[in-house]
C-alpha cells in the first residue's frame, strides 16, 4: 500500500474504533442492555485496535522511508549544485535556475529546495508551472532588445480587463479627439485580454548542460528571452496575421494611413494628424533604411543632416525596428503585451541534430488599446 492508501485505512478503522467506544460507553450505562451485547462490542474493539496499531506501524515505517530518500536526494541536489547553499542570493538563484534546466531536461521532478530558491513554495516537487523568477525574467523582464518594450505596457495578470482611456471627467460628456469618441462608441471603452499559446525552445548541448551553472543559465535565459522578443514583434508588426491574431498586429488593424509622396512628409503628416492628447507623447517607430533615405533627400549632398539626432530631423523621438516596413506613429502607451501567469516549462529533443530542447509554453495577447492614438505612413509617388 502506499502512504496515502495507509493514511486512508488509519482514518476509517480510526473512525469505526471511535464509533465502537461511544458504543460500548452507551450501552454499559443502559442496565437493559444485556452483558453479552457489550462484550460482544468491546471484543471488536480489541480487533479494531490490534488493526488500527499495525496500519499505523506499517505507515510510519514507510514514512519514515521516504524522509530518509528526500533528505538523501535534498543532499544529492545539494552535491551538484552547492551554490543553492551558498550565502550569495545570485548565486544561490543561478544555482537554482540551473537545477531547474537539468532536472527537466533528465526528466527528474525539481527539489523543493530549488523552488523555495526560486520563490515558489512547491511541496511536491513536481510543479510543472515555471516558478515566478524565472517566469518574470524570461516574459516580463527579458535582456535581449525588442524595441517596443522601451514603449508599450508589459504586465503579467491573468484574465486582464482595463479601460481603454487612463481617466475621464465626471462633468464632461464628450472627448474632443472625434475618432477616438467614434472607436469607443463602436467597441467600448473596455480592453479585454485573451490567452494566446506560444513556445519558445532554447537548444542546449550537453557540453552546455554539463558545465557551469553560469553558462548553462545564460544560455537558456537568453535563448528564451530572444525567442519571446521575437515573438511580440512578429506579432506586432505582422502584415499577414494568424487567424484570431489580427487585433495584435499594428498592421492588422484599423489604423488610419497617411499618405504622401515622400517618407518624410508622410511622417510628419502622421504626427500632425494625431490628436494633441496623442501627439504630445508620440514616438516614430521606424526602420533605419527608411531614415536614412529620409536624410540623404533631405541633406541634398550636404552632411549636416547626418549628424543631426533623428528627433531633431523629424520632431519626435525615434526608435529603430527592421519590422516596422511602414513607420509607426503614435503613444505607444496604448500598446500593452499581457502574459498570463500560468507559463509551463518542459524538455523535446531535435532528432536532427541531437540537441536537446529546453522548452517554456507561455500565453500572451497584445492589445492595440486605442487605434486612434497611432498613425501609419506610406509613400504613394506621384503620377
């Protein structure tokens, strides 16, 4: 039997024991009550009770048993990774992280100790949810660049609902930005976040998994972190979609177009265009062929233009992204990636190259809050 099957048993024979004894006490104060009926029932005590201490016997030896493997694979743990014993929190933390990666990738259940390390109270040790570290540090708080992450909301809150507008006035009745009045008049003043399931697969060898605790995090995290940066600007800046994911590309939606003969004047057409409660925060998204043809027009063979900022050429900040094929105009403030708690980790292997998969399954949804607040530019040359 196994230690829950035996915790079981002790409960029921516990209870019909119970029973037995209020029973026997019952009935010896009933003068009625024939002397045979209760030593009938105190003879099934005493075989209740010889039951009841060999089920308790046989569960705490086994009990006893499992302490003694945990302990001596607490200490197993501990041998391959000292640093989760160390007085460093970094260290301790990386030694954690790179617990987490081995086990999964030998498909062994995480020690306990690794996810209190990593600030998940897991009594089982096997949690299948990422522990909240590295979930944060790998969607939420990434290193590798993506370029829109200096610009729009990123949270992580499940089942997210928020008002498209960040305040209203008790006495007013109307918004002076007319498109925005007719956006929240056809789709409600209220965002609503849904789950959409990624992965991303960091390739791990096993020189990489064998070696420092160091390097084999760094090259998870950073895979990861590059996987989940690519993966919101392809998104965002999709011009073809996935089916139910238009509403997270710019390109997707509704978003009004200014169009002109040259990539400048579209540019600073977009950002005229835009209601001063936009304009006043906006920022050019855009890619860097496309200033720098905006800058050789506009220097006409004199250089000055080149060492000039971009927000003082075209009167807004700029921000650089080789996926924005038409620049991007607007408060970004309106743009917000949302991850949903629940990030799952687990391990796949390339047949083809033999390289083994560390693997996060996480759900995300970008919303483009108020299309409004942004403008896209185009060149149309003239006939």
């Amino acid at each position: 039997m196994t230690l829950f099957e035996l915790k079981a048993s002790i409960a029921t024979v516990g209870s019909e024991l119970k029973k037995i004894e209020g029973d026997i006490s019952a009935k010896a104060a009933n003068p009625t009550v024939p002397i045979e009926d209760i030593q009938s029932l105190k003879n099934q005590k005493k075989d209740l009770k010889e039951r009841f201490d060999l089920l308790k016997e046989q569960h705490d030896e086994l009990e006893a048993e499992q302490k003694a493997n945990l302990q001596a694979r607490m200490k197993d743990n501990l041998a391959l990774n000292p640093s989760l014993e160390s007085e460093d929190p970094k260290a301790r933390l990386i030694g954690a992280k790179a617990e987490l990666i081995r086990a999964t990738m030998r498909k062994q259940s995480v020690s306990k100790d690794v996810f209190n390390a990593l600030g998940d109270n897991d009594s089982t040790g096997g949690n299948k949810f990422l522990p909240k570290t590295v979930s944060n540090e790998i969607l939420v708080e990434p290193f590798v660049k993506n370029q829109l992450r200096e610009l729009s909301m990123i949270t992580q809150i499940p089942n997210l609902e928020i008002p498209k507008l960040s305040f209203t006035l008790d006495d007013d009745d109307f918004i002076n930005d007319e498109e925005t009045a007719k956006e929240l008049k056809a789709d409600g003043d209220v965002v609503s976040f849904n789950r959409h399931k990624f992965k991303v697969l960091a390739g791990v060898s096993e020189t990489v998994l064998n070696g420092t605790d160091t390097n084999l995090v760094s090259n998870v995290e950073m895979s990861l972190q590059s996987g989940v940066a690519a993966k919101e600007k392809k998104v965002a800046f999709a011009t073809t979609p996935k089916a139910g994911e238009e509403h997270m590309s710019f390109y997707g939606v509704s978003i009004i177009e200014k169009e002109a003969a040259t990539m400048y004047d579209a540019i600073t057409d977009a950002i005229a265009d835009l209601h001063e409660d936009y304009r006043e925060n906006a920022t050019i998204v855009m890619r860097y062929q496309d200033y720098k043809n905006i800058i050789k027009e506009l220097a006409n063979g004199s250089a000055t233009l080149f060492a000039a900022q971009p927000e003082q050429v075209l009167g807004k900040p700029v921000v650089f992204c080789d996926s924005a094929i038409h620049p991007l105009v607007g408060d970004f403030n309106y743009s917000h990636f949302n991850y949903d708690l629940e990030a799952l980790y687990d391990r796949d292997k390339d047949v083809k190259t033999g390289i083994e998969q560390f693997v996060v399954t996480a759900w995300f949804d970008h919303q483009i809050k108020l299309k409004s607040a942004f403008r896209i530019a185009k060149i149309v040359p003239e006939a």
